[in-house]
C-alpha cells in the first residue's frame, strides 16, 4: 500500500512537472510602427491552435503556449500581420505596420467576407476616408478613378445627374450599367426622372454613410449573382454601431462654391456682325439686293452703323454677353450629424444630412435631406437580429423645356451678341419698340433675334422644372449560429423609389406661350422586394486544411408604375396647377412587373495557406424569357497559389506576400425589354368608332440571356512589410448571345424583332501600386495609382453581315463612329472645304464610301492617382484623375463652325477664316448657307475634323487640413476638431475644344463641370 502511494506521488509529481512545463506564458505589448500608440484589442493567437486573446486598452497582453515551438500570430484590422516563434522569449513586444491594401481586412465578395489575403477573384475596393466629404451628389461621381477597371463618367455636369459607370468596357448594346447593392439589397440605378435634363436616383443615397465599396469584376466574383453579373457588381456595405462606454457624436459641416472651368469661345458683337455681313457678301456680291437688305435690317436693329462708303462700321456694333447671363457662382452647403455606440448586446448607427447644391448654371439647382439608421442586436450567443434603413428625398431643378434653344447653356452660346438681354439695354441702344408683341418676354426688347427666339434668362424666371425623387432601402436580416462553424442567415431587402416630375412653361415666356401656359405632371414609382436565405460554413482542419462556403436561395421582384398627364391653357400664370387647365392634351399610364430567382453556392478552400480554390455556381431565372430559356446556369472556378509562402522563398525578406491568381467562368444579363420574350398588343386606339387594340411586338420564346464569360489572370505583391503593394490583372471577357433587336423586312409589317445575336470581346490589363514612399515619426508620404488599359471589339454580329449600323460593325469597337468625309482642309486658292476619296484624292463631293471610322469614344485607358502627406497635425491630399485613347465628334462644333442660321459662332470662323488666294487656313471662307460652288452643302456632316482626342488630366481633388491637438479641444468637450480646405475639378489639360472631355455622348450644349473649393470642419465628441 505504501508503495502504491509513493508511486502515485512521484507520478502526479511528474504530470505537474510536465505540465508546468508545457504552459509557457509570454506577455507583452502591441503598439503601431506609425505613431508608437498601443493598440488595444489586436488579436494574439497561437497559430493553428484555438488558443488565443486580444490585447487591453493599453496594448497589453498575456498568453498561455503550449510550447517554445508554438508560433504567435498578431493581427489588427489595417496592419500587416505578423507571426513570431516563442523560442526562449517569454516577453515579445510587436510593433504593427500599417497595411497599405490591408492583406488582413474583411472584403465583401457577395453573400460572405474573405480576408484580402485570400481572394481567388477580381476585386477593387474604395477605401471611405478617401471619398467622405467630396463635394459632389452622387457616389458614382465620388468614386471616379479611384477602381482599377471602373470607368466614370459624366453625359454632363448637372448637379444629382445620371453618371455613367462601366466596368471592365462595353460588352453589350442592351445595357452596360453594373449591379448596384447596398447592405446585400439591390437598388435602382440610372434615371427614374421623365422630364429632368439628367438625373441619378443614386443620388439621394449619401455616400458618407459607407463602410466600404467593392467592385466585382471577373467571373470568380460575380458569377455567385448569376444573371445579374454580366457587367461588374458594386457592393456598398455602410457603417455600424460599435460597443463603446458612451455614445460618439460627429458633426461635419462645409460650405463652398463652384465655377465653369470652360465656356465656348463665341463671337463678340463686331465679329459676329462682321461674320454675317461676310457670309452674304459672299454668297451673293456687295451690291445683290439680297445683301443689301440684310444690311439696311442691320442698321435698323443696332447691329452698327454705316461708313462713308456704305459698308458696315463694325466698330459701332454693340456686344451683349448671353454666356455671362447664363453662369453664375454656385455654391455647395453640406452638414452632416451622426451618432454611433451602444452596448455589448446592441449596437446603432444613425446619421442626418442634407446637401444644397446650388449649379453655376442659371435655373439648376440640388437639394438632398438623408436619414440612415443601422441597428445590431445580439439577442443571445447565437441568435442575432440586424436592420439597416435609409430615405433619401432628392429635389433637382433644371430647364427641360418644350423648346431646345431655351437651355441655358446652348442659348447661351448660341444667341447673336447683337441680342440685347434686358429691356435698359434695349433702350440704351434705341432699338426698343413698345408696340411690338414681346410673347410675355421678361426684360426682353423685340423678342430675340436669330435662330433662338427663346429668352432663356426670362424662361428660367418663369417656368420651372423640378424632379423631386424619394429613395428608401429597408434591410432586416436574422442570423443564427448551430455551430461555431456553421450559420444561417434570412434577410429581407426593400428598395422603394418615387418620382415627382412637375414642368411648368409659363404663358409669359417662349414655351408656354402658344397656349397659354402648359404644365407636365408625371408620377413613377419603382419599388423591389427582396428575400436572401443563406447557410455558411467555415472550418479548419488538421491546422492547414480551410474550408469556408455558403449556399442560398433568392427572391427579387420589381414592379414599375407611371403616370402622366399634361394640360394646357390656364386663367392664370400664377395658378399652375392641373386643376386649373383648361384642357388635357395628354394622359396615360404604364405598369410593368418582372421578377427573378436563383439558387448559389460557393466553396473556398485553403490548403496550409498556400493554395486557395473557389468554385462558385449559380442557378437563375427571369421572368424575362420565354419558357423554353428560362433558366441559366452561371459557373466559375478560381485558382491562387501564395509563391511567398513556398521554402524557395524564405530568404526574401523583402517580400511578405506574392500571390497568383488564374479564374474562369461565366456570368449572365436579363437587360432586355421587361416583356421581350413576349407578343405585345396595345390599346388606347380606335376602328371604325370603337375601341381597339394592334399589335405591337413579336413574340421570340427562344430568347435567353447574354452570357458574358471571362478568363483572369492576376498577380499581387506586398513587400517592404507593407510599404509596397502591387496588383497586376490580366484579362479577356466574351460577351455572346447579345440582346439585339434584328432589322425585318418591310413587308412583314414589323420593323424588328429582339433576338439574341452577335459577340463582344473585351481584354485588357489593370495595374495598381500602394507604395509609403517616406514614414517616420514626423511625416508620411503615401502614393496610390491606378491604371486600367480595355480594348473592345466586335466579333459577331447579324449572321453573314458586317454592318449594323454606321456605329456598329464587325472588327470595330462598340463606340467607334464612320464618318462619310474625310476632311483634307481648305483650298488656298479659293477657300473652299476639301476632302479625301477613298484613295486619299483631294474631292469636294464626298460619297459614302469614302469615309473612315473614328473612335473609339469611350476611351481605352484610364486611372487616377493619390498622393497624401502627413506631418504631425497637418495634413494635405492630391488626386489626378486621368483618361486617354478615345475621340468624340464635336457637337457643339457642327452648329458653331459651320452654322447655317442666324446663330452665334466660333470666335475662330471670323478670326481664322480663308482670307484670299494663298493663304493657309483650317477655316473656310464665310458664305451664306454653307454653299460652295460644286461642294457638299452641309460641311459640318462631312468634317472629320469635327473628332478631336478627348485625352485629359485633372487636378481632381486638392484637400488641405489641420486637425488641432486634443489637448486643446478637450477643453471644451471636443474630442477632434480638423478643419480642411478642398477644391474640387481645380484644373484639366486637354488639347479637346468642347465642352469637356469627359463628357459621354454628345456635348451639344451640355451643362459644364465645374471647379468648385470648399471649406469645412469634422468635430468629433
């Protein structure tokens, strides 16, 4: 018995000795490398093991290790991670780099997170702080060249209006706009306003609400929303509440004001009278009683006097600056409030904001008010609750009016400098006429001369058009944990939009004067109703083996109503409303619905953190179709393989992360016609004195999705722990059954039937590098840029035909453009226009065949590039944005170079002009109705040199800020105060002579950008 004791003793002995052993503590402190401060809760973990803890307010820690061979990991979000062995050490202090791309942070990918780290797919990210605060109205325009791949750009400069956004080219004629989704609901995009010149419905989302913004661009990542991913997905994730010992309170305020960087270089009042005494004199001979009409006209309206000789003294000719009445200095009021806390079990976000853009453009102006609420509720260890709400209310004043002259902008460039604008300089210039109907014109003397009879600066006082949109995004979504390995998720997503549209043409002004007055109402509402269930799973084994995946299945619907009515004839300017017309000359209404569904699952695997795998599926179906093609199946599949991770390269120490990454797979779009598949009638007709219907479609049941494949090959470098960064995607993208309307044949009463024809391809290269080029105690200087290279091209189009259109063909871009003429300049001995033929022989007669593509209008290349600095308290931000590759057919050009009414022009038609035989000029000689003697009569359809490069670069956003010490600001119950100043589109060198380079589409009149520089302040407390 003795002897079992004494063995028992000297064997529990033993196992403590053991043990004691065994348990190695090591304690110490996390700081950051970039300041010295502690970071308090940064995760200490003991790699491939559960045994773990985080750091105290103080950056402290104390951890129990199994043995001297155990490997602790530190991480923190936004800091390289680092792995140190415990060896002999049992007391290690860390000191965390700032990560540049954050390798450790959480992205979203759709329906699920990855660490950066370990993404197969293509994804860009936009970091908050860099777009919080920019004075523009729209998150599309905040996000210009700041993705790699993702193409911003603007069919003008209206305050909250349409911005066009593309991802990785144009691979469809359908619809080219990516999937826009905020907190897992996907939400309308482009323009709901009917009667707006331009408008967004993004714009009544504030983009200072967001946490995050990923961009999905190859098939790896979007081809888990399946038919909906055809184009590139953006996902928006906003801010959340955290657990805090009090409730942080933010206030931002700014205030600024913005200017027209451009405005066309149009005649003076002496050059254009001089221009149109020319163009006569040159049509018909000085003493042509034709010319000498339209000169005595000139003396009896002002435009000058005559010499002894008979001939205008052009010095005596008024000049009246309808430019200048058209601009004005805009200004920019933003404030922002925004609470966040709670407590460990409940957390909130909550934010107030509105924005009061007021457009350096008469009559335009912008108005936002949004309200954000986010709310997190752990209602046990496993059971927890979410919702997210927001409602934006947009009110965007522009002048869509009945007539096009009346736009400011292109009146104003347009009206002869001769005009007088308001009625004393009318009687200044002795030309006002009492008895001569004015049509109501407000301060307007004899009505307006010209091919723009409409007195733009009286419409913008009378009439009005005002778009008012409400946009509400409602997400609830309830998680629950069976494991701590596997969960599932039900959301429930709304996004509801309304548009008010309200044009008023008073009877006192242009447009509402042939009936006495003319009101526009139209009413449309767009809402979606959205159902998410999701189960995901994450695991590792045997400490090398990942495995992480989620499977769901999703609901979406949209129902689409309109409304319209217009009424005319009203007792009284001032009663503008419906009920007071005396007439409807139009109604109607229009609703529509589609829905679709779908089934997907993703599965990422991870074997020792060197080689990742992701497959990815999804099963959809839209209501799109017809029932034979119905559903479609969108696959993928992603290779990465971690080099760095490898034995061969553990004497680079430089180096702390290379990976390549190769994916495939495909991606689908539903962008037809709501009811595409479908044989459509039509009512709201009669025959014979009854109602009726008639067709109006045909129908086309085989009709199925575009299919949009890609093939990514990528490579991303960390090195200099994280001081450089380096991602490299190369990639091509197929896009086939494109949605296409085939041309029919007359005689079978159809004009086209939709079909799904032709193939697209994109390819190209994106290139981003995040380098901290200086950081010590006292400064930082970090770079950030991106470039992104897309070439397009037509395969395929009608079967056995090349040509589609004179914008579409088979070898071609999808934006390039023919052109009949091709121009060769003017003839020195007569001054008359040339062109070349197809063998590039001088001809005054251009045919069709003679012509050239030019383009591609949407540029091929593109970027933006980020410096910012940091010294102590102050700090400073310089952003270029960037473009090139691509021509644009001057618009503005065909009406002021070679205009054939009575409208202003180019300052260089009268300065640069053919003067006489053997002077060389790019300007033809002057002559009434563009008529030259055995030449084309409209040159300004044959000019080529109507396309000029669209290549810019510009100064972006300069910010300059100082954040007072907290030492001050504390005083008064502050816990940060920076205050900043920030110009916004300050300067662009281009070589392009419209409007702006930018600009998609035509720029015929376009509302100009704008510079714009504010001042602000952040307070936080």
């Amino acid at each position: 018995m003795r002897k079992k004791l004494l063995f028992s003793f000297m064997l529990l002995l033993m196992v403590s000795f053991t043990a004691a052993i065994a348990q190695i503590t090591v304690t110490g402190t996390v700081t950051s490398a970039e300041d010295g401060e502690p970071i308090p809760g940064a995760s200490v973990a003991v790699r491939g093991t559960t045994i773990g803890t985080v750091t105290d307010i103080d950056g402290n820690y104390s951890i129990d290790v199994p043995s001297e061979e155990s490997v602790l990991r530190f991480s923190f979000v936004g800091m390289i991670r680092r792995d140190i062995m415990v060896g002999d050490q049992r007391s290690i202090d860390v000191e965390l780099e700032p990560d540049v791309v954050g390798l450790d942070e959480v992205v979203v990918t759709g329906y699920g997170v990855q660490r950066r780290r370990d993404l197969t797919g293509s994804v860009s990210s936009v970091r908050s702080r860099d777009i919080e605060g920019m004075p523009v109205t729209s998150i599309e325009r905040a996000i210009q060249g700041r993705a790699a791949g993702v193409q911003v750009s603007a069919s003008d400069g209206v305050p909250g209006g349409d911005v066009s956004v593309i991802v990785r080219g144009m691979g469809s004629f359908a619809a080219n706009r990516p999937v826009w989704i905020v907190d897992g609901v996907e939400v309308e995009s482009g323009s709901m306003s009917r009667r707006s010149e331009s408008s967004s419905i993004l714009a009544a989302l504030d983009f200072n609400d967001i946490e995050s913004l990923e961009v999905l661009k190859d098939a790896a990542a979007t081809a888990i929303y399946g038919a909906r991913g055809a184009n590139g997905v953006i996902i928006i994730t906003t801010k959340r509440g955290e657990a805090r010992e009090k409730t942080d309170f933010s206030f931002d305020l700014q205030r600024g004001y913005s200017t027209p960087h451009r405005l066309m270089p149009v005649m003076d009042g002496p050059q254009w009278a001089q221009y149109d005494f020319e163009r006569y004199v040159n049509r018909y001979g000085l003493e042509d009683s034709r010319t000498q009409s339209r000169i005595q006209a000139g003396v009896d309206r002002g435009w000058y006097e005559l010499g002894a000789d008979g001939v205008p003294d052009f010095s005596t000719t008024p000049h009246y600056d309808w430019q200048d009445a058209a601009f004005r200095t805009g200004n920019i009021t933003e404030a922002r409030l925004t609470a966040r806390g709670g407590s460990e079990t409940t957390r909130f976000y909550a934010a107030l904001s509105h924005n009061r853009t007021q457009g350096h453009v008469i009559a335009y102006d912008f108005d936002r008010s949004n309200f954000r609420l986010n709310l997190d509720h752990d209602a046990s260890d496993r059971l927890r609750f979410d919702m997210q709400v927001s409602a934006g209310l947009t009110n965007q004043y522009t002048t869509r009016l009945g007539g096009a002259w009346s736009s400011p902008v292109r009146a104003g460039s347009g009206i002869p400098p001769i005009n007088p604008i308001y009625t004393w300089q009318a009687e200044e210039a002795g030309i006002l006429d009492t008895g001569t109907d004015h049509r109501g014109l407000w301060n307007a003397p004899r009505g307006v001369f010209g091919a723009y009879p409409s007195h733009f600066v009286n419409s913008a006082e009378l009439d009005h058009n005002i778009a008012n949109n409400l946009k509400t995004v409602l997400n609830l979504g309830a998680s629950y944990d069976f494991t701590d390995h596997l969960s599932y998720r039900f959301a429930f997503g709304v996004d509801y939009n309304h548009s008010d549209d309200e044009q008023w043409q008073d009877p006192r002004a242009s447009d509402g004067f042939a009936v006495n007055g003319r009101l526009y109402d139209y009413e449309t509402t767009i809402y979606a109703v959205q159902t998410t269930q999701t189960l995901n799973f994450r695991n590792t084994f045997a400490d090398v083996h990942e495995i992480s995946g989620v499977a769901g299945f999703e609901t979406w619907e949209r129902i689409y109503r309109s409304t319209s009515v217009i009424g005319v004839n009203f007792p009284n300017p001032h009663m503008n409303v419906l009920s007071a017309s005396a007439e409807a000359t139009s109604w109607g209404g229009t609703e529509t619905e589609r829905a679709h569904m779908g089934a997907f699952s993703r599965l990422n695997y991870t074997y020792d953190e060197k080689y990742m795998l992701t497959l990815t599926g999804r099963y959809d179906a839209s209501s799109r179709f017809g029932a034979q093609n119905r559903w479609g199946f969108f696959p993928a599949i992603a290779l990465g393989w971690r080099m760095s991770a490898e034995p061969f390269m553990a004497g680079m120490d430089n180096i702390d992360n290379l990976m390549v990454r190769l994916s495939y797979g495909t991606a689908g779009s539903d962008a037809a016609g709501t009811y595409a598949a479908l044989g459509l009638w039509s009512g709201g007709t009669q025959y014979r004195g009854d109602v009726g219907i008639y067709p109006t479609q045909l129908p086309n049941e085989f009709l199925t999705w575009e299919q949009s494949t890609t093939l990514n090959l990528a490579t991303s470098l960390t090195a200099y722990r994280g001081r450089l960064n380096v991602d490299l995607d190369v990639f091509r993208r197929w896009q086939n059954q494109l949605l296409l309307g085939r041309p029919l044949p007359q005689s079978t009463g159809w004009s086209s039937i939709t079909e799904n024809i032709g193939e697209i391809m994109n390819e190209g290269l994106e290139v981003v590098v995040n380098t901290v080029n200086i950081q010590n105690d006292n400064f930082r200087w970090s770079t950030s840029l991106n470039f992104a290279y897309t070439d397009s091209e037509i395969l395929e189009l009608l079967p056995g035909q090349d040509w589609f259109s004179a914008r579409r063909h088979v070898g071609r871009a999808v934006q390039d453009r023919y052109m009949q003429g091709v121009w060769a300049g003017v003839n020195p001995a007569d001054g008359r226009p040339m062109y070349y033929d197809r063998n590039n022989n001088i001809t005054y007669q251009p045919s069709f065949d003679d012509g050239r593509w030019f383009g591609p209008e949407v540029p091929p290349w593109y970027g933006g590039i980020t410096n910012e600095f940091q010294a102590g308290n102050f700090g400073a931000s310089i952003f270029f944005q960037y473009s090139g590759g691509g021509s644009r057919y001057l618009s503005d050009a065909r009406f002021w170079y070679f205009g054939t009414g009575d409208r202003n022009q180019f300052s260089r038609v009268i300065t640069d002009r053919w003067e006489g035989p053997g002077h060389i000029t790019a300007t033809p000689i002057p002559v009434l109705g563009n008529v030259y003697p055995g030449s084309v009569r409209t040159p300004n359809t044959y000019g080529s040199h109507m396309f000029e490069r669209t290549d810019y670069i510009r100064l972006k956003d300069l910010t300059l800020s100082y954040t007072i010490p907290r030492a001050v600001v504390q005083r008064f119950g502050v816990e940060n105060l920076r205050i900043f100043a920030r110009g916004t589109n300050l300067y662009t060198w281009t070589d392009y002579n419209g409007a702006d380079p930018e600009f998609t589409g035509t720029d015929f009149g376009t509302y100009p950008q704008g510079s714009s520089i504010t001042l602000g302040i952040n307070t936080r407390f």
